[in-house]
C-alpha cells in the first residue's frame, strides 16, 4: 500500500481520509498546534485507526512545505 492509498484528493488544499468525512488538516491541527500524539488523536476521532493517524502525519513530514502553505493560506 502507498501512502497515498489513506486519503482522497479532491482538491489541493482539501485531501481527505479514504471512508470519512475528515480532512488532514483536522488531524494535523491536533497534531501541530495542541501537540497531541497520534494515540491521543486516534482516540479522540472513533471514525479513524491509529494507522491513519500515523499516515496522515507521515504524508505531512513527506509535504511539510506544501501542506504548511495551504493550512497558512
């Protein structure tokens, strides 16, 4: 499975988890600004596996650049 494979990409600044309504940037919020860890995230979301919690801040470390511009922007 690639990376890619956990989200939808419906738009630049809008790319969701693959089976929910969640976008990255509500997980990253967490993950960034309230620095939570991947397992309180997980718990906080029901609708989402710790294993997408994991890709999702993966796929931001692999397009810290980008994605940091569009949740700026």
């Amino acid at each position: 499975m690639q990376l890619e494979d956990y989200f939808i990409f419906l738009a630049p600044d809008d790319i969701r988890l693959k089976n929910t309504r969640i976008g990255i940037e509500t997980i990253l919020y967490d993950y960034i600004y309230r620095s939570r860890t991947a397992e309180e995230i997980a718990k906080t979301y029901s609708s989402l596996s710790l294993e997408q919690v994991y890709a999702t801040i993966l796929y931001y470390l692999h397009n810290k650049e980008a994605i940091d511009i569009s949740l700026t922007g």
